[in-house]
C-alpha cells in the first residue's frame, strides 16, 4: 500500500467513528497524515507543503501494522492522539507530551514568533514570565523568541512541570528557563518585563460538554468556575505587583472573553486577533493593571466574598 492510500483510508477509519479534534491536530486528515509519518519513521516537519509529502511512497508490511494499531487505540481509547504518539507541535517547534500536561494549542502560538508587535518592544524585554505553563511550550517559545530574555515557568501542577523539565531539557534552555512550583504567584518575588498566561478558563457548563478526548487532559488545565473566570480575574488582581514599569501582560481569555469584557468595561483591553477568532488573547499594560484593580477588587468581593485580599 502507497503512503497517501494508507492517508485516505485511516481518515476514513476515523471519520467514521465520529471522534473528536482540536487537540493538536485539526481533523481526521490531520491525524491521518500524522498517523502515517509516525509508523513509517519518517521526520514529520512543521513546514510539510503537499510537494514534500511522500505520496508514492510504498509501505512495509510493519509500517501498515503500526498504522492499524494507533488507529485502533486512537479509536477504542479516545485517546488523544498527542498522547499516543507523544509529540506535540507548537509555533512551529515539536515538544514531548503525554498525560501529566495539557496538549499545546494556545492561540499565543501565532503571536509568540511576531514578539507581540508592535505592543511590545522586544528590546527591552529581559525578564518573562510563563504563568501557567503546562508542559512549558509557550515559556520555551518565548525563550527562543526573545534571545536576550530569561524565563520562570510557573505552574501548579508538579506533573506538568515534570513535562515542562524534559521540554527544556530537549531545547538545552536550562540556562534560561527557570521552574516554579505554585499556585497562581506564590513563590515568586521579582517582576516581569512580559508576563504571557493561558490560564483555565473553561466555564462550568462547557466543562460538562467536553468530549471524551478532552477529559483525558487534566480537568486543572480547563476548570474555572462558573463563568470561566475565577482564575482570569484573581491573576489579573495580582498581576500588577509582578510587572515592571512598562511592563505587558497577554492572557488567553478564549471562550471566556464576551463575560471579561462585559464585567470590565471600562478596562483598554487590547484584543490581540488570531486566525481562528478575534477576541480570545488580550494584552494590558502595567499602569492600566494597575487603574483597573480597584473595579476587579469590587467585582471579586461581589462573586466571592471571602477570596479578596485588600493590600
Ligand atoms: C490551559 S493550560 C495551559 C498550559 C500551557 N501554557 C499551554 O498553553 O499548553 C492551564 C495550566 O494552568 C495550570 N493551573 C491551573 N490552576 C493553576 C493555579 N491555581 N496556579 C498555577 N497554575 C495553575 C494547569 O496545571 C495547566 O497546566
């Protein structure tokens, strides 16, 4: 069997068992392709065009097997196929991934490459934050990104750090990217000339309405109460005491953007568009942080009394 015909019927295999994507890969031709290019060995490459996809390609017996056997377990387990495979594509750079850490698929990963221009100044950029790393894609492609920057990487979960550690270990950045082990700021003292975050934000009711394939990540990655935004809203409370003077800070907000921006309407979002959507990444300022605290002080202490700290 040729490679593109082992393409077109594993497509077909998985269309026809009405799985889920979105998790890495687009669609089942996505996965196919993948599918395929793993259990041939060959090195699959962020820059694949249909010239370098070897079509004509003919199959060894093995590498049929193996494509017969991920698709299985691709389809009995629902698995995402990230996790199968164990490799992840972020901004164009290939990272290990397996259960402990969410699959990478921010929307950061169109403007991580670009430095946020022209919002930010990647000169005087030193210093970033990766809040909420996960399996540490979005610090790793900072890091490469901003040459002259050293990162923290912080997250609360010690399994996703573990992953993180592997990451930048494959990158050889343990020179410039540090590990912190916290929920939300705790354990870090400095401030940050960048802070970027794709926090959970997953409200309750879409939590419930996930796929199969989604519950096999870790529910921290999504949930955040009812409306999606109890961490949003807590970050960015605090955030202000991690920035420096000019500093920046870029949250994914996704799903959870129409109600942000509904509570906070007087706050300069700046909505940073992407492919897929226009308002799921916003970027602040410091001073404007800094001007908003109060507002979100109010609207914490209304959704939930005893969480708000007033210093
Ligand atoms: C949507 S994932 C993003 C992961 C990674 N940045 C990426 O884009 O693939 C959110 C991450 O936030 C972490 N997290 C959830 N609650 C947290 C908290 N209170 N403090 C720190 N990290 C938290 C989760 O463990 C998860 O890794």
């Amino acid at each position: 069997m040729r490679f593109s015909e082992a393409v077109v019927r594993t497509a077909r295999q998985l269309e026809a068992a009405g799985l889920s994507y979105g998790q890495g890969f687009q669609d089942a031709d996505d996965e196919a392709l993948r599918i395929a290019y793993a259990a041939s060995g060959l090195e699959f490459s962020a820059c694949l065009s249909d010239d370098n996809i070897p079509h004509e390609l003919l199959l060894t017996d093995d590498a049929i097997s193996i494509i017969a056997t991920i698709t299985h377990e691709r389809i009995a387990s629902r698995q995402p196929l990230a996790y199968i495979l164990k490799e992840a594509w972020f901004s164009g750079n290939r990272f290990y991934i397996d259960e402990r850490a969410i699959i990478p698929r921010s929307y950061f990963s169109e403007w991580i490459p670009d430095q946020f221009q022209p919002w930010v100044d990647p000169v005087q950029v030193r210093t970033i934050l990766d809040m909420c790393c996960g399996s540490g894609c979005m610090g790793i492609c900072c890091a490469l990104a901003f040459p002259d920057a050293v990162v923290l990487a912080s997250d609360n979960s010690s399994d996703a750090l573990d992953v993180a550690s592997r990451n930048i270990s494959d990158y050889g950045l343990q020179q410039r990217i540090r590990l912190n082990h916290g929920n939300m700021f705790e354990g870090i003292e400095e401030r940050f000339d960048l802070i970027v975050c794709n926090p959970p934000y997953v409200s309750a009711d879409r939590f419930m309405a996930l796929p199969p394939e989604y519950c096999k990540e870790p529910d921290v990655a999504f949930r955040a109460g009812a409306d999606g935004l109890d961490f949003i809203l807590e970050m960015l409370l605090e955030s202000g005491k991690y920035l420096t003077a000019n500093g920046i800070i870029v949250v994914e907000s996704g799903t959870a953007s129409a109600k942000l921006e509904e509570f906070l309407d007087d706050v300069p979002f700046v909505w940073l568009s992407t492919e897929f959507d226009e308002k799921v990444l916003f970027l602040l300022e410091a001073d404007q942080i800094r001007t908003a605290r109060n507002k979100i002080i109010r609207l914490l202490e209304i959704r939930n009394p005893a969480s708000v700290s007033s210093d």
